[in-house]
C-alpha cells in the first residue's frame, strides 16, 4: 500500500471561482432562486454529489473486509483521501480497468464518465465540504461478505491448506460433493478466499457424476499432484473437460450472467477446487467457499466456458513485445457473453478478434494486461456467432529488463503453473441452448472431435 496523502487543497481559491461565476450567473442567465440562495451551491458536496459516485463505482472495493486497504463509505473515511482520488481518478487508475476503449463495449466497465471526474475534482478543490446528510443517495446493500447478492449455498473446501511461509506451492486440489438431488441453475456466484493475498487463482469446476475425472481421488481432503501414484490421475489434474463453475484471480470480479442464462450444475455434481498458492514469508492457511445464487427461473440458455490456449510458445530472454497466437473454430452456434484473460508477470497485452473468410479481422478486445489486475470483460450486447466462426486470442509478453515485475529477463520462458513461467489462456464465455452442455457443444456436423 501507498502511503496515505492527505488533502491539501484549500478553500479559498474556489471559493473565489464558485463567487465570480455565482456573479456572472446572476447578470447573465435565469438561475433559479433557490441555487442563488445557497452561497457557494456550486460547489460539489460529499453527501449529494460525491457517495453517489463513490457507491456506484468504488465500494464494492473500497469498503471493510474488501480488497481496497481503505474504505470510502463514510465522509469521515474518505475526506483524507479526497486529493489522492482525484489523481488516480484524473489518470484512471482507479477504478481499474485495461481494456481499450476505442475496441468494445463492456457492462462491467466501471469507469468514470468525464462529468463524474470533473464532480470529484470540483469537490477536492472546493476543500472536499460533507454538505448535508440528508442529501445522501439510499444506501447501497452490500450483502455481508459478498459482492453479490446474499448467496441461497455457500460451499466452502471442508478442509483448510496450509501455505507455507515460503517456496512455491504446487496446485491444490479438493473435491466437495455438493449433495444435489437435483440440477441446479446458478445465476451468480463468488470465490472467496480466507486468506486472499495468498491465492494467484482458484478455479471451480463442475464434476458431473458420470465424469471419470480424478474419480478415484479421495474427496474432502486437499492433495496435490505429486502425492498421486496413478500417472493418469497426475496428467488429468492439468488437463480436463469438466466446464468450469468459476474462475478467480486478483481483482477479478464475481460471475452474474445476463437474465435468461445461467451456469448448470447437474445433479450428484463435484465441485473441484483447484488452488494456486503463492506464498508471502509468513505460514498462513486457506479455506476458500465459493456461495452461489441460483435462478429464480428456468433459464433458456445454459453458460458454458471455454478457452482458446496456446501452450507450446518459448519466450527468448530480452524480447519486449513477443506475439503468441492460438484461433480455433466454433463447433457450433453460440452466443458470445465475455472474455477472461490469463497470463502471468510478463503479460502485456492480449486481444480477442474474429478472424473473417476475406482475411480481415473484425476486433473483440484488446487489454493492457496487468498481472495484478485480471478481471473478466462482459460484452454490454451478447454478439451471436455461427458455427465455424473463427475466434483468434492474440498475447504479448514482456520479457525485457523494462517490465517492472519481469522475474528474470534473461530466461527462456516456457508454459508451467509457476508465475516466473508463462501462460497464454484466452477464457471466454458463450451462451449455448440449455439442454447443451460442454461434451454436446463440441459436437461438429455430428462428429464428436
Ligand atoms: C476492483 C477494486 C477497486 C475498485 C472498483 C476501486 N478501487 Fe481504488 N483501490 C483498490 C485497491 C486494491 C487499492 C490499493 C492498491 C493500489 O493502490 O493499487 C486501491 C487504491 C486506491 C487509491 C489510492 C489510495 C492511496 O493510497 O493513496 C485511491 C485514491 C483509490 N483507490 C480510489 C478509488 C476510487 C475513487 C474508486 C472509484 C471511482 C476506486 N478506487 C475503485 C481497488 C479498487
């Protein structure tokens, strides 16, 4: 964390600009009474202008217990903060945000709109006044713990890892039965770990009972790879075809699909957790719970997601800007929701197109990739795609001495779970018939392949 700045903007010369267009309000044009009755009404308050803001476009971070190391929920909170957030806001730092926004529109997108910025800045200046409280905007319901509505089942792993105080961890794995007797839609759902600077991702699958997937592994009980003695059981923990529920990373936000669409969890269903620890010189342990909301109605499309990988790259030691490319065609019609980039420290940029007959390329997004910062784009108009439609992932990695958080710039980079190794995962998202899930979808002409 950075340290604290405090406000030094002062009153006065605000005061002098709020007076001199009070004034030249007042010659020229029909203000109403009331707002020349309030000296200085110009001027943004806390309660009135600012909360808004703050309530729609930062709590769900900056409030206790979440992420932010500072909360902005009350005028007290954040009043020290009001001239480092018209920085961070003015360069937009904050909220965070990578994608290009010249490529796409995104309903998670948090951005500031310009008026919003131009508000915060006027209040800092004004001296960042609290105003009235009566004016504050109906308080935004956070449910406690969560960023999504109260969860209707939180599963949590039944047993805590421990994480050492340092080294690499190697993926963990546990298995919880969920217990369902029937097939459950779930329309949102959130990762949360107990101990969160410790988790470089979780992924949830979704082990169908029919799956074979790591079948005779024991549930309720963390393992790892290399405890395994069945070599089959060892190549499988990389490798599976089970869709996932859930995907987390640092900053990444919950999953809520759109009205009508929901993730499935088939009766009799596994949840797998897969955990990637990292560790931070002192021991701790995890228990990660994922909570769930499901659908209040029977959606008509079922959420599969998917991923376009390439995994055999080998980055030379030094190169800037080096280019990974993976396309692949659709098995079938889809309905394209939203994109979730995976790279690790020396990820720099990664873009998603659709590749056309004619050669041209039609682009989906693009995203200055932060490793710190690896959140899911949700495409604001769910864009229908024909089987056989080309999808194109494009990754650049930076293994230049000039990235900051380069590892080691003089190796030879390959694909591994560990963060000075490399990844290049293009998740995505599709909207597909509900009575289709993963094994169905890649049907092609009637071929399984
Ligand atoms: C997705 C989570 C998230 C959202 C949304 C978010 N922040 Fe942050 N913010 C953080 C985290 C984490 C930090 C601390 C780490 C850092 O500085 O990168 C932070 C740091 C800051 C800081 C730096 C404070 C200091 O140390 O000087 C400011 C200012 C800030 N945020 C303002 C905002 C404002 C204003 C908004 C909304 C318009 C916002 N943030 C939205 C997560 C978030």
């Amino acid at each position: 964390m950075r340290a604290i700045r405090i406000c030094s903007a002062s009153r006065l010369p605000f005061a002098i600009v709020t007076a001199v267009l009070a004034a030249a309000a007042l010659m020229s044009c029909p203000w109403p009474a009331r707002t020349l009755a309030q000296p200085g009404a110009a001027a943004p308050t806390f309660y009135r202008d600012v909360l808004p803001i703050l309530r729609q476009h930062c709590q769900s971070c900056h409030r206790a217990g979440e992420i932010a190391p500072m909360a902005f929920s009350t005028y007290e909170e954040t009043r020290p903060f009001a001239s480092a957030i018209v920085t961070d806001v003015g360069s937009r730092k904050m909220p965070p945000w990578f994608a290009d926004p010249s490529v796409g529109h995104f309903v998670n997108d948090p951005s500031l709109t310009a008026a919003e910025i131009q508000t915060l800045a006027r209040w800092s200046a004004a001296g960042a006044p609290p105003g009235e409280s009566a004016d504050a905007p109906p308080p935004r319901h956070f449910a406690e713990g969560w960023n999504i509505p109260q969860p209707d089942l939180v599963v949590r792993m039944p047993k805590a890892v421990a994480i050492p105080a340092s080294g690499d961890v190697e993926y963990t794995y546990e298995i919880v039965p969920t217990g369902f007797t029937e097939g459950k839609w779930v329309a949102m759902s959130e990762i949360r770990p107990t101990s969160r600077e410790n988790v470089h991702h979780a992924v949830v699958y979704i082990r169908p009972p029919d799956s074979p997937w790591l079948r005779d592994l024991p549930k309720n009980v963390s393992f790892t790879a290399s405890e395994m003695t069945n070599e089959q059981d060892m190549h499988d923990t990389h490798t599976t075809k089970a869709d996932i529920l859930l995907v987390y990373a640092p900053g990444s936000s919950p999953d809520e699909w759109p009205a009508g669409m929901a993730k499935y969890i088939p009766a009799g269903s596994d949840l797998v957790f897969q955990m990637h620890y990292t560790t931070h010189g002192r021991a701790t342990s995890d228990q990660t719970s994922i909570g769930l909301a499901f659908a209040k109605v029977r959606p008509a499309k079922r959420v599969l997601t998917l991923q376009l990988t390439n995994s055999s790259f080998v980055i030379p030691p030094g190169v800037g800007d080096y280019r990974v490319e993976v396309h692949g065609s659709l098995p079938n019609d889809a309905l394209l929701l939203s994109f979730f980039p995976h790279m690790h420290l020396r990820g720099k940029k990664f873009e998603y197109n659709i590749l056309q007959p004619d050669g041209s390329v039609d682009p989906l997004l693009r995203v200055n990739y932060d490793f710190y910062w690896q959140l899911s784009y949700r495409l604001a108009a769910p864009t229908p795609l024909k089987a056989g439609t080309v999808l194109q992932a494009v990754a650049y990695f930076d293994n230049s001495k000039n990235n900051p958080h380069n590892p080691d710039p003089n190796a030879t980079v390959y694909w591994g779970d560990q963060t000075y190794d490399e990844m290049m995962v293009g998740f995505f998202d599709v909207a597909v018939p509900a009575n289709i899930g993963k094994p169905e979808f890649f049907i092609r002409d009637g071929r399984a392949n």
